[in-house]
C-alpha cells in the first residue's frame, strides 16, 4: 500500500488520466487512471463513480504480432500531447516501464478473440496495474493470481517481470474459461509454459499449497458500484446490495489462509 501511494503521490492531482507504455518480452501497454486523494476521498470517489465519461483505460500492443499498427497509433498519441511522467527507472518503475500523461482520458475499441491469432492490444482497469507495481516482482519468482479473471494482472504481472511461474487461478468456472481465453488471446504458446491456470477455491489454495509462492496477488471479489452506471435492471441491483453484506467475510477468508 505505501508503494502504490507513493507512486500516486507524484501524480498532480489536477490530472485525472496517464498512459503507461510497459516494455514486457511480448507486449506495450497504454493506462488511464483517474487519481482521488485522502483529504478529497468523499467528493473524489463520488466524481468517479457518477462521471463514466472518466472511465480508467489501459492499452497493451502485442509487439509479437509485429504490425505497422503499433507506430500508427503512437504517433496518435504524441499528436494528443502525452508527455513523459517519470523520467528515470526506479524499484516500482523499472525501465521497462514507460509512462505517459495526458489531461483527458480516451477510448479504444476491444478486439475480439479469434483461435490462432494473438491480439495485438488489450484494455483493461488501471487499478490492475498498480496492484501489479506495487508487488515488484522480481525475475524468477514464483507468483499467484489468486482471483484471476478476466486476466489482465496476469499479462501484466509477464510484463513487469518473467517469473519463475504464474499461477492464474479462478473460482468461478465461467470466469475461468473467459480468463483462459484471455491467456491464449495475448500470451504467445512458447511462453504459456510459464503460467498454470487454475480452477481453485482460493480460501484453499494456501493450505493446499503452502509456501509455494514468493508473491500472492488477491483481486478480491468486490462492490462493482461503478459498473451499475451502466445498468438499468434495477432487479439485479437490488440482489447485488444484498450480496455485498456477504463480501468482507469472503475476503478475509481469502487472505487468512495464505497470509
């Protein structure tokens, strides 16, 4: 947590969207993030989730595919003023890591799975990233994603760093089959020896596997407020509400056994 607020610390809180371009083995990526500080949480959370318009955007190019799109696209950026927010490498930022920042956010199209072919980019929520960043993975690690789906912290964690081994793990069997296909949409079939996927309970994983990983990523289950802007099945609403009564103790139970 002190990682990841001393990253947001250097941001200027007038600025509500970066992009960060990540150098991994096999891809770049573009993020959008939207910053809210403590003393403004109340008024800064309530902007963001009544605001879509301000919706986070995180781009990943494929380099594998190997295509004229990515220049195209850079050079569009560089025409919308993006400039260079942290100049020199650190523990959270390695090299590999370039980011930019821009004054307002932008939208890109997501491509759609095709068997055989890889994508050549892929969006995703910032909050992903910086979750990944403030673990600082080191090469050769052994990492698990304990709540995987739909698998963006995956290919960003094989960005940031080659571990030793990536465990993608998902409970819920829809969830699981969306985050394999993520997995084989973006992750060349020479590296995917790298990354088990998994279809565990994760308040098991610990006792099933203990000290096995050097790194624990846990997404756990959430709220989802913001995703009911875009809503209007007031049914669902009304299940969801009650669901969140149950949320504090699935992530305890999730943490607890692999603390």
């Amino acid at each position: 947590l002190k990682r990841v607020n001393a990253l947001l610390s250097t941001i200027d809180v007038a600025k509500v969207f970066f992009i960060l371009f990540l150098d991994g083995f096999n891809s770049r990526a573009v993020v959008g993030y939207t910053p809210i500080r403590k003393e403004n949480h109340r008024s800064g959370l309530s902007a963001v989730l009544s605001q879509p318009s301000t919706d986070p955007l995180h781009f990943a190019h494929n380099r594998c595919q190997k295509s004229p799109y990515w220049k195209a696209l850079y050079s569009k950026f560089l025409e919308r003023n993006y400039r260079l927010l942290f100049t020199r490498p650190s523990s959270s930022f390695p090299q590999s890591l370039k980011c930019y920042i821009s004054d307002a956010p932008g939208k890109f199209p997501a491509q759609k799975h095709k068997d055989g072919q890889l994508k050549q980019y892929y969006l995703l929520n910032a909050a992903s990233l910086l979750a990944v960043l403030a673990l600082e993975i080191k090469n050769g690690e052994k990492v698990l994603d304990m709540c995987a789906a739909p698998g963006g912290k995956s290919i960003a964690t094989l960005q940031y760093a080659c571990p030793g081994l990536l465990q993608s793990n998902e409970y819920d069997n829809l969830r699981f089959h969306w985050l394999k296909q993520t997995l084989e949409s973006f992750i060349p079939e020479s590296l995917m020896s790298l990354i088990t996927v998994s279809l565990n309970d994760g308040r098991e994983i610990g006792n099933r596997q203990p000290e096995k990983f050097d790194k624990i990523l846990v997404d756990a289950p959430c709220s989802n407020d913001r995703s009911w802007l875009f809503s209007s099945d007031t049914q669902r609403a009304t299940l969801h509400l009650a669901q969140r009564k149950l949320l504090s103790a699935v992530q305890i139970q999730l943490l607890r056994p692999n603390w």
